[in-house]
C-alpha cells in the first residue's frame, strides 16, 4: 500500500486529493486491502461526489423554466413530446406543442399534463406567429427528411427545415422572444469523411457536397440560427439570444424514426448485411439524455443570472451532445434485436459497394417522386446518406456542452439500452409476430402454382407452374388433391389460431386466424411459442 500511495498517506483520483491524515480512514483499517481494492476505493470516492452533483443539478436546477412560458416547435413528435413533459415537470408556467399534427401516441399524456397543443404548420407564418406570441422561449425541433423516402424530397426539405426556420425567427423577434434554441443535427459538420472525437471547433460540411437534402438544409437553418444571436429587438433594451444543440442519433422508448425501420426490416428478414468494418464507431444520444441538454441551452441563453450578467454563455454557440459512449451501430443494435428473437446478418459489405446499392434505391425512388408521402410505398432497404452514417466512423465530444452547459449524460448507454429494449420486448407482445417475406412468398407463391397447376389454362407462367407441379406430384389429380388438403388443413390451423389467441392475445386474435390461414403452421408456431411464455 505505502508503494502506491506514498510515505505521506496522500493519493490523487481525478484531479481529487485524498489525505489519510485528514480523512476517517486509519492505516489499520486499510491493512488488510489489496492493491487494486484500494485503486477501487478511492476511484469510488469522486464518481460519488460526481453523481451527486448531477443529482442536484438534474432535480433542482430549474432556472429560467419555473414560470416562463415555453413553444416547442414539434411537440407531437418522439423528442418534442418528452421535451414538454420535462418542462411541465420542472415547473413552466405554460407549455405549448406546436405541431402540424393534430394527435400522436403522446397526445393525451400532453394533454392530461396540462400542455397546450397548437396544431400548425411551421411553413405558414400566421401559424408560427400565433403560435410564438406571449412565449418566454422556444424551442424549434420541428423538421423533416431524416431518413427513408423523407430524404428524397427535396423541396418539402427546403420548406420546412429553411423556410420554416426562417418564420421561426421572424416570429421570435416581432414577439421579442428572447432565447430561442434550434435542435440541429451532426450532419451539419458531417457528409461522409471520418471525424475522430470532433468538436464545434470543426467547419461546416460544403453545402454543394451533402448527399442529402436534409444535412444541407439543417446546415443552412443551424447557421441563419446562430447568425441571428445578438440581434437587438426594434423597442430597444433587449435582444434575441441564440444557440444550437447538434444531438447524436436518438434513441428511447417510443422513438419512431431510426429504430421501428430497423426492427420491422429484421422482422422481415430484409436486415440482409452489414456495412462498414467493425471498427466503424458512432455517437448516440438517449431521449432523456438529449431533453437534458436542450434545457440545459435554454438556461444557458439567460442574460439575468446573478453572477452572469451580460452576454449568456450560449449565446451563437453550438453544441454537440450524445451519450459519450461510441460504438459500432450493429453491435449497439446486437442486443435489442437478440431480446427480440432476430439476429444480425453475417454479410458485411463495403461502403462503396453500399453507396452504389443506395443509389440505386435512390434513383428507383426518385421515378416514384409523386408517392413518396404515400403510405403504401415502402421505405427504401438503404439511401447514400445511410451508408455514411453506419458505416463511417464518426463520433464527437461533448466537452464544450459539459463545461459551458454543465451537460453530463444523465443515464448510461447501458440504462438506455435496457428501457428500449423492455420497450420494444412489451410492444412485440401486443402486436402480430409472424415469419420472414420470404416464408410469405415461398408459402403464397406455392399455394398459387398448386392451385394454377390444377385449375388454370395454359396461359402466362402456368405451364412452367404446371411442369414442376407434375414434376414432384406425378399427376394433375394428386396436384388438385394437396391443393385441397392444404386448404382445409390452413383453415383448420387458421380456427385453432384464433381460439387459442382468444386466451392468449386477444387483442390481435383475427390477425393470427387471417395470418395463420393463409401461412399454415408457419404463422402457427409463433402463436405457440406465445402460448408458452404467456404461461411460464
């Protein structure tokens, strides 16, 4: 002990001096510790006194929410809907959702909570202004095109995410609102060249090199953002204070952008590959986590602080903020997808290669540009931008925001993981599981040649359907006769489905007798395996 610590009885932990003089702690109480407990000791000392810290902060620390009135711009949405609830909690005077929606899964806890939802589109300037007027602060995540089809539509990109910000910031200063805090994205720095522990020190991505619209447009309105900082209200006195939180890819229970894609592709069997080497390492950034950090700018806007008179410390500034925690996007997704019974693909292609497969769902869906809202139109397996994103390490620190901020991740990756994970296990209990697309077609395309073999004229692919079908059954006779059987038997399948999830799952018992009639024992055997858990 006296070889690690010192003749002194002193030892230093992150920056804390710890005195065996001065402390509590004799020699002979710690006699009997190992190296490495005593290491364990003293490095538990600090960690403490550090989380307490964030204790206080996170539960006390509500200046310049208590009695202001606060917009946020998205309200309805994943984010903005938490970021109200947040708001509401620590004691703002009147909270408004503006959204251009009229209802969302978060809807009537906004409501039940006393939040004020405004349904309006952030494009529409009288909506904005209506919306903004009386507001102490707003917070602007209204946006659109971060993923999927989304991204291909430029012009809807434009309106919102420029335009839109533009009417945000014309309201803010004709109602002389004084902070305004603008959610951005890592996207404004990044467009596909590695960044190693980045920072805000970095320069704008060209605007001319974004692979998407959505990456230059968010760029284009973070800097009409900070630009505004500092611009003095007509009445004089007081000016509009700024700043920017540029967050990692979000996550948390009920996020609906990244990972229902991701878990309905496993579910379909379509998660075909993975891109990129397994080095490959990017930020993410829990919802709680990220609402933290939003707020925590909004404070930093204050100009009335005692102690902090004159320009707030946030003010022009951004902020990039995530869990601290890079990792490789498949294996952050590993566990969630193993507690959902779907595995990871084994395939591992290169970026290149993955480029040029994303531009080709890119041009197929650029032909399809007047449907790209529709809701029939799938999403697209995989854009240009998304390869980027997975598959080139990227991942920044969030000093500036820690030090300025104070901004400290309030829950782990880890904890973070685990309340999705117990999220998406519930949400897979109340909806219909079932097998891969290809089971479907394989089971579909069968019954369909079975019953063409037997049944239709020699037209189109029926004579190819007939041949195989002679091939394996020898006669039409014996086609037409399992056609039947197969019939009755998924009907059969199909009424024990639905008796057996009257007990089971109710709520989704017409479901498994549709799924289970049409699939057979290939649907069957996922109900079974919900009977046995529903047991056990």
């Amino acid at each position: 002990f006296r070889e690690t610590v010192g003749e002194n009885g002193k030892i230093v932990f992150n920056n804390v001096r710890f005195s065996l003089v001065s402390n509590p702690i004799t020699w002979r109480r710690l006699a009997g510790f190992t190296k490495k407990s005593l290491l364990q000791f003293f490095i538990s000392i600090p960690r403490e006194r550090e989380r307490e810290r964030e204790r206080e902060m996170h539960l006390s620390e509500n200046e310049g929410v208590e009695g202001n009135t606060f917009v946020v711009t998205g309200g309805l949405g994943f984010v903005g809907a938490a970021l109200c609830l947040e708001l509401v909690r620590r004691g703002a005077r009147q909270v408004r959702s503006f959204d251009l929606r009229d209802s969302s899964p978060w809807s009537d806890e906004l409501k039940n909570s006393g939040v004020r939802c405004i349904r309006g589109d952030v494009t529409r300037k009288e909506d904005v202004e209506k919306a903004i007027d009386g507001a102490d602060c707003v917070l602007h995540l209204a946006s659109y095109g971060m993923s999927g089809k989304e991204m291909l539509q430029f012009g809807r990109c434009d309106e919102v995410n420029i335009n839109g910000t533009c009417n945000v910031l014309e309201a803010v200063f004709k109602h002389e609102v004084t902070r305004l805090v603008y959610v951005s994205t890592y996207n404004v720095v990044f467009g596909g060249k590695e960044i190693r522990n980045g920072n805000e020190a970095l320069p704008y991505f060209p605007l001319d090199d974004h692979v998407d619209a959505y990456g230059r447009s968010k760029s284009i309105a973070e800097q009409l953002v900070l630009k505004s900082n500092g611009r003095p209200f007509k009445n004089g006195g007081k000016k509009l204070y700024t700043c920017a939180v540029r967050p990692a890819a979000i996550y948390g229970p009920g996020e609906d952008r990244h990972l229902p894609r991701i878990v309905n592709l496993a579910k379909l069997g379509l998660l075909l590959f993975k891109t990129g080497e397994a080095s490959v390492k990017t930020d993410w950034i829990y919802v709680e986590n990220l609402v933290l950090a939003i707020i925590l700018a909004s404070m930093g806007l204050l100009d009335d602080i005692p102690g902090r008179e004159g320009v707030p410390v946030a003010a022009g500034q951004p902020y990039f903020v995530s869990d601290g925690s890079p990792v490789n996007t498949f294996e952050f997704l590993r566990p969630l997808l193993r507690s959902l019974d779907y595995d990871l693909p084994k395939l591992t292609i290169s970026v290149p290669f993955a480029v040029t497969l994303g531009k080709i769902f890119q041009g197929v869906y650029t032909l399809l540009y007047p449907w790209l809202s529709r809701s029939w139109l799938p999403q697209p397996l995989i854009l240009p931008a998304e390869v980027y994103k997975v598959g080139v390490t990227h991942y920044f620190s969030y000093l500036k925001a820690k030090e300025e901020l104070g901004y400290v991740p309030f829950k782990s990756s880890k904890e973070g993981m685990a309340a999705t994970i117990s999220y998406w296990q519930e949400r897979k209990r109340r909806s219909l599981d079932g097998p891969t697309i290809f089971t479907w077609l394989a089971v579909v395309l069968g019954m369909f040649a079975l019953f063409a073999a037997g049944w239709l004229p020699e037209i189109g692919p029926v004579p190819f359907f007939r041949a195989l079908s002679l091939f394996v059954f020898r006669t039409i006779t014996i086609v037409k006769l399992v056609f039947i059987v197969s019939v009755i038997l998924h009907v059969g399948e199909g009424i024990y489905a639905w008796s057996l999830a009257k007990r089971v799952d109710p709520g989704n018992a017409i479901g498994w007798f549709w799924q289970t009639t049409a699939l057979g024992f290939f649907s069957l055997r996922f109900l079974l395996k919900r009977a046995k858990d529903h047991r056990v």
